[in-house]
C-alpha cells in the first residue's frame, strides 16, 4: 500500500465513523506513524509503506473510527505555539484557552514582576501554568488534585525547559496556595505589606465547568474518552468555581494585596459565573475576554 493508498483508505473509514475532519486526521496519523511532518507526505505519495507502518497506521486508524481523540493517539497537542505531552489522564488543551494566557500576559504588563507569582489551579497537563513561566519567566505554583495529571505536567515542564520555575503542588483548588502563603506569614511574622514578599498574584484556573446533564450531549471524543474528573462540575457547571472563590474569600487576609483570577468558562455560564463571584466578593472588578470566536470565555477578577 503507498502513501497515497493509505490515506484514501484512512480518509474513507473515518468518514464512515462520522469524524469531522477525516483527512486530516488521517494525515496526522500517518505522518505520526512515519516520524514525519505532514508536508512530508505530499512528497511522497508513491511511496510504499513499510509492513510494520502499515500495521501501526491501521491500528491508529481503526483506533480513531472508535472516536478516540487524535491528540491521545500521538500522544501531543499544540498549544501556544509548543507541544505538550498529553495522555487519558489530562483534558486535551483547547483554543479556546489560549485566550487566558493572552489575558494573563496582558495584565502582567501592569505588574511588577519581581513582586508577582503565578498560580495555575487545577493545572492537567500544565498547558497554562508552563506556558506562562515560558513566556514570563516569572515562578508558577501549579496545582491539580489528580497526580497523575501532575505527572503529565511535569514531564512538559521538564521537556519544555521551565521545570526550574514550576513548583508542583498537590491539592484541592487553593489549599495548596493558602497552606504556602499561611507558613510565609507566619515564618516572617508579616504584619504590612511592605515586607511582603509578593505584592500581586494572578490566578488562572481552567476548571470543570461542565454541568451534569450535558455530558452524555457532547462528542464521543468527549464523553468517552476524557476525564470526567476534568470536566463536569455540579448541575449547573459552577461548582468547582463556587469553591475556589469561597475559599479565596475565607482566606484572603493571608494572600496578596492585589489578587486578579482568571477563570474560563461556557459563554452561557456567564451572568451565572459573574453572580457567584460577587456573592464572596461583592466589591471584585469584573471584566470579560472573548475567544477567537468571539464568545464570553474568560472572565478577569480583580479582587
């Protein structure tokens, strides 16, 4: 079977199997097969494959038509412009949340960076949290509650050349922040701002925001084959920010002076997002981020 061959047989299957971009995700395949880039194989058309390619293609493919996501399959997603590793114990990074590091690294201008931490809460596959220490060089907290997905982003950091100014934390939500400024406070005695070794922190948080009954709706690729521990949270999707702002709110005496959180959410989970927020926070500034297409999809606190 050439090249060329492969691909149509490919292109046909996952057609069948009702993937959207069939083509190209056989292209991926292929070329990941191959150890090659995808304009590699315009090249090279006629060309042969090999027995044992041909059987790993095959494999990935009919993997595929079962609707397991292309990035699981190869192992690695783009985002901003790197390549992070990624596996079942990770949501695949979307798009749509590169907003947030564009949101994050504006406000970053406003800020000291010698004064400033970054905190990346319920952090996957590190996707933001590594991103931003790359872009920034600032130090990143990065917390998840699942170590198996801390795992993961501590390969990308290790891989991505910003392990030195990542430090991992496993935890619920903030627990791990508060827990570290908390043994700060009382280690210096801290009693104003001025000795205060961070004067701002920005918090990015990616959490589930999923509501309960919408799971079984979303793609095959979705409900079958990510994390669901990554993506539901509570009847209407709110849950896990509920807490996080609640905790924030409990605790705020010990954090920073300027506090900004970014959070992503559905577009249509806005008025809901923005009420509990004011509810712990009833003075917080808001202000919201579209995404490429233009939706509500991030939501900037200032606190």
């Amino acid at each position: 079977m050439t090249i060329m061959e492969a691909l149509q047989w490919a292109n046909n299957k996952l057609k069948k199997a009702g993937v959207e971009s069939p083509m190209l995700d056989a292209e991926i395949l292929l070329a990941h097969t191959l150890g090659q880039s995808k304009a590699w194989l315009f090249s090279h058309f006629n060309d042969k494959l090999k027995t044992h390619h041909n059987e790993r293609f095959h494999e990935l493919v009919d993997r595929r038509a079962q609707r397991e996501p292309v990035a699981y399959l190869t192992g690695k997603r783009a985002f901003y412009g790197r390549d992070f590793q990624v596996n079942a114990m990770v949501l695949i990074p979307r798009p749509e949340t590169e907003t947030m590091v564009d949101a994050a690294l504006h406000t970053l201008e406003e800020h000291d960076p010698e004064k400033t931490l970054i905190c990346d809460i319920g952090t996957g596959s590190g996707a933001l949290g590594v991103t931003l220490a790359a872009e920034t060089s600032l130090p990143v907290i990065a917390i998840d509650v699942d170590k198996q997905a801390l795992a993961v982003a501590q390969r990308n950091a290790q891989n991505l050349g910003t392990a030195d100014n990542i430090d991992f934390q496993h935890g619920s939500l903030a627990e791990p922040l508060i827990r570290i400024f908390k043994t700060i406070r009382g280690q210096k005695k801290v009693k104003t701002s001025s000795v205060y070794p961070f004067k701002h922190l920005l918090i990015t948080a990616n959490l589930p925001y999923l509501p309960e009954g919408r799971l079984d709706s979303t793609e095959p690729e979705v409900h079958a084959f990510e994390p669901h521990l990554a993506l539901i949270a509570g009847r209407d999707g709110l849950d896990a920010y509920f807490d996080l702002f609640r905790q924030l709110r409990d605790n705020r005496h010990v954090l920073p002076r300027r506090l900004t959180v970014l959070i992503e959410i559905d577009p249509e989970q806005r008025r809901g997002a923005e009420k509990l927020i004011t509810h712990s926070f009833p003075t917080a500034i808001l202000s919201v981020h579209k995404d490429l297409q233009k939706l509500d999809r991030i939501i900037e606190v200032e606190l």
